[in-house]
C-alpha cells in the first residue's frame, strides 16, 4: 500500500509499472473460468443472445441520446425505461470481458480476509450504482455476507430485487441517486439493518458509475463512500480509461464520438459512444470526461490511500479464444481501476 502527494503520484503513473494489464498468470478465478467458457461457447456456435435483448451494464450501458441536459435525469429515464431488458446472469457486454474482471481480482484478497479467522462473519459490501445487481450477485459468490445496492432508477432496483429471488439476508436494495449516498442509507437504515451509514461498510465499489457524474459530483461520491466505510475499509471503482477521448475509430466495438476533442479541454464534456456485446448488439453509451489528474485529485481529497491502480483491456486470452470479436480494441487500454483504502 502505498499514499503519496499528488506530485509523487504523477511521476508513478507515467512509469511503465505503474499501470499494468491484467495478469494472464495470476491463479484463475471463478470469475475467470466463467469468462472463458462464455468465450468458447459462443465461438464454437453455441446459442447467441437475442438480439431484441440489450443485456445490463450496470451504469455504463444507457442512451445517451436523448435531450434530457442533466445526466441524473437522463439516466433515471433511460434505465427505468429499459431496465427489464438489461438483466444478464453471465457475462456479455465487452466491460464483462475487460473490466469487471479485474474489479473482481481486486476484491478477492478483500474477500477472502474472513477465512483467516479474524472475521468469521464476512464481509458487508456496499454497490453505489448497482443496476440490477450484476456484480452484486458476483461478490457475493466470491464470499460477501451481504450486499447494499443504491441505484437511482427504481425498475433497476426492483430486477435486482428479482433476481435475488427472495434472498433478502444477503442482498438489500434501494434507490438513491448516488450524490445522496448517506442520505439514503440512512434512510433506508432500519430497512438495510444498519445502525448508521457512517463507518458501517467493509467494501465499497462503483463500477462504471463515475463516468456519469461531473468531477464534482465523483468527489461528492468518493467522500460519502469514505465516510461510509469502516476504517481499514477498501473502495474499488471502475471507470473509461482517460484515453478512450482518442478512441474514435468507426470500426471499434467501444468507441466515443471524440473526433477533435480535447484531452484538456474537453473536462466534464457529455460525449456518446458506443460498446458492442458478444453477439453483436450496440449499446448506446456516455461519458463524461475527466482527466487522470481529476481521478487522483479526488482520491486524495478525500482521505483515501491508493492500493492498487490497474489499466483493463483486451488480453491475450481473449484474443486466442474470439479474436473476432476483440480485434478492433486490442492493444489499447479500455478502462482503469482503482483500488483503494480508508486509513485506520
């Protein structure tokens, strides 16, 4: 673990160890197995998904088409709107390949603490920005005790609430914009069978949340999620990697509509794009951009210690078994993840 100034960070970043692909060698995950037989099932002819059917990516899977100028609004309407048809069990969207892996490797070590004998409850998790429960169900296979999901659309929370079938010690949803995060857990608290929200968490994660929000809307996020961890507590989030500005080629499967945007001065831009799933289906996208210093300058306003920084993209593993479908991404990073900690 490492905390340093924002000054030091910035040199770190620049090395070529500091950001790092996902590890083809690391031991293989049940996550990782999952990954791989999706691969070979679907390039060995096995059923494609229907194509009428827009599977979830929990928040960065919407139609950032519409006129709506204030992104809440228009993700509240575009999910409730389509919330019912963005249900999956298994991987689909090109982030279920790429990214939320590697959230998922980031969050075993986090885990799989309680088998050491110091917790012998588990652990209790926090999804800001959880849709309809994707990686919810998964921590909770990887050994959570349970999950609190906050989601602003409320026809995302109740397809959570579905697939949950009925399991409501382990899995609690309930709907809150994420810039209300403590608010609504404190709300909610009698219900979700907290005391407080404050310091009542183990986890936290945001996975491809923040490239709906403005920086001041992620810092506002960043600090909530701080507050509402436990001290020792880890928070992982996933968002586009900052380059993606730069990724517009027309024949890509996740692309933004960037053509002559600025890296700079392109800050808190609505830009739409695209990402493909593995049968072929477009998803509207959007994203609005930040810089890498926005992400870091966050982190450390809030408290928080940087673990781990990964940068998430095609791997090698991908390209043998659909080397189709992830063609056009290859070689290029997609998303990054941060890894972080409350101070004790």
């Amino acid at each position: 673990m490492f905390s340093l100034p924002i000054a030091a960070v910035a040199l770190l970043l620049l090395s070529a160890e500091s950001f790092r692909p996902h590890n083809n060698n690391k031991k293989r995950t049940g996550s990782d197995l999952l990954l791989r037989k999706q691969l070979l099932r679907i390039r060995s002819g096995g059923d494609a998904l229907d194509n009428e059917t827009q599977p979830s990516n929990d928040a960065d899977s919407i139609d950032a088409n519409g006129d709506d100028n204030d992104s809440e609004t228009k993700s509240r309407k575009m999910y409730n709107k389509q919330a019912s048809n963005w249900v999956r069990t298994e991987p689909r969207c090109l982030s279920d390949f790429t990214g939320r892996p590697v959230v998922f490797g980031m969050l075993e070590d986090v885990l799989n603490a309680q088998h050491d004998g110091s917790d012998s409850e588990g652990k209790v998790v926090l999804d800001i920005g959880c849709g309809e429960g994707y990686c919810a169900r998964k921590v909770i296979e990887m050994g959570a005790s349970k999950v609190i999901g906050s989601d602003i659309s409320k026809e995302m929370i109740a397809c959570a609430l579905s697939t949950a079938d009925g399991d409501d010690d382990r899995f609690k949803y309930y709907e809150s914009a994420a810039g209300e995060l403590l608010k609504g857990l404190n709300d909610n608290r009698d219900f979700l069978g907290i005391d407080s929200a404050e310091g009542a968490f183990d986890v936290a994660i945001a996975v491809f949340l923040f490239n709906y929000l403005t920086t001041n809307e992620m810092e506002e996020v960043i600090l909530q999620a701080f507050q509402a961890l436990k001290p020792g507590g880890t928070f992982i989030f996933s968002v586009p990697h900052p380059s993606m500005i730069f990724c517009h080629d027309k024949g890509a499967i996740f692309r933004l509509d960037s053509e002559n945007k600025g890296y700079y001065s392109s800050r808190n831009e609505k830009i739409t794009g695209i990402i493909s799933t593995i049968d072929g289906t477009t998803l509207n996208i959007m994203s609005i951009h930040k810089t890498l210093s926005d992400y870091i300058t966050a982190i450390f306003s809030s408290g928080f210690e940087i673990v781990d920084i990964q940068e998430a993209g095609v791997t090698e593993e991908h390209m043998i078994l659909h080397p189709e479908f992830f063609e056009s991404v290859k070689d290029r990073p997609l998303h990054l993840v941060f890894k972080l900690k409350k101070p004790y």
